[in-house]
C-alpha cells in the first residue's frame, strides 16, 4: 500500500553524488527541521531515531524485509508482486529520490524559509501586543483589529512563500513517497519501521545494484522514509 503522506523537505544539506553513484545513509547530527513543510528528506534533522531495535531483535522487528537478503540476480529477476521484487522496486525508486534530492535549489528553499522564520516571529510579536492591551481602553476594539490585520496579511504572504517552497521540492517529495510506498508494500510490520530498520534494509541491498550503494553519507534518508511510512 502507498502512503500517499509528503515528506516535505526541509532545513538539510545539499545531497552529493559520489563517484558518479548514488548513495544513502544516515548523516550526522544537523541543525533545523526536516523538509522545511515539517520534515525535508536530506537536510537531516539530527540523530535518527529508533524504536530500540537492538542486534538481538532487529531482524525480528525487520520482518519480511529480509527478504534484502536475496542476492543481486534474485533482485533483478524477482517477481515483482513478492517481497525480493518490491525491494528492488524500492531500490529503484531510492536511486530516482536522490537522483531528484540532487536537482532541488536548496539555497533558494533555504532562503524561503529563513522569510518564513521572520514572518514567524513578526506574527508572535504582533500576538504578544496583542496580549498586552488593554480591555478598558476606549482604542481597544480598534488597536486589536488592527494587529490581526496585520497577522492575517502576514499569514497570507508565509502561505504564498510555503507554496513556493513546496514547488522547488515536489519532485523529490514525489520520489519519496514512491520509495516509502515501496518499502512499506515489502513490509509485513509497518509499526516497527524506523530509521534503524530502513539502514538495515538499505546496508542488506548494498551494492545489488548498480545505482544503490550504502557506503557514503548522503543525508538523512533513513530517518526521511521512516517518517513517510510513520508519520507523528
């Protein structure tokens, strides 16, 4: 089953192409949110986190993701209603996200949510003289209307700046979606499919096709496709 959830990318750094190859894993510890909307896949959004998925019970909470055990040519001749060829779907769809993470303008987006931080902070300041008049004032009625024109000018103009910002990362949202829809069909235990489990997937394929590797720091993807698959 698809998600059909959006990622929303966010406060992360620029994805890289090593070598030519595309590749995946979880990134240090960064600054800021995920996917500015609420979660950007890439710009990381710190340390990913976990169910508590140990050694001793990952392959367990795993599930029928294990099936990443197969080998490369299982992978490609898989059929693709079972479990090895929905994870080839999903290592395909992988390639394509940061294929299309790697496209995105994330100074402009970067830029586009710095405005919304300041129009953040203009509405709560705005808000707080609100809070501050006073009911008995003859001008009451009048000041606190015009402070929430004010507010609702702004909210207008924090919307407009979010649309802009959902166009620059829609590809790349779209691709997420795809490859967490992926993962979640090979899936048999939805509930339990964090960061930790995503890696183990993602370290499992490795190399078993010619675009998926698992060996370099690309951001925080793991995480990214956990969110998608369990959202908050």
């Amino acid at each position: 089953m698809k998600t059909g959830a959006g990622t929303g990318l966010g406060y992360f750094a620029m994805a890289a192409l090593v070598a030519g190859a595309v590749t995946f894993s979880a990134s240090p510890s960064v600054a800021g949110n995920a996917y500015g909307k609420d979660g950007n896949p890439g710009k990381g959004n710190g340390q990913a986190q976990s169910t508590g998925n140990g050694k001793g019970n990952l392959a367990s909470a795993m599930g029928s993701l294990n099936a990443a055990h197969a080998s490369a040519n299982g992978l490609e001749h898989a059929n693709p209603k079972s479990k090895v060829g929905m994870l080839a779907a999903y290592m395909d769809a992988m390639v394509v996200y940061e294929e299309e993470y790697a496209l995105v303008d994330w100074e402009a987006y970067d830029a586009i949510i710095a405005d919304i931080a300041d129009i953040d902070a203009e509405i709560a300041e705005l808000e707080d003289q609100i809070a501050a008049l006073d009911p008995e004032d003859p001008n009451y009625e009048t000041d606190k209307e015009d402070l929430e024109d004010q507010i609702a000018a702004l909210d207008e103009d924090k919307e407009a700046l979010q649309a802009d910002a959902d166009a620059l990362t829609a590809a790349a949202d779209a691709a997420a979606d795809d490859a967490a829809g992926d993962l979640e069909d090979a899936a048999n235990k939805d509930g339990l499919i964090d960061a930790t489990v995503v890696d183990a997937v993602n370290g499992l394929l490795d190399g078993k096709s010619e675009d998926f590797t698992h060996s370099d720091v690309v951001h925080d993807s793991e995480q990214d496709i956990a969110d998608i698959i369990n959202p908050e």
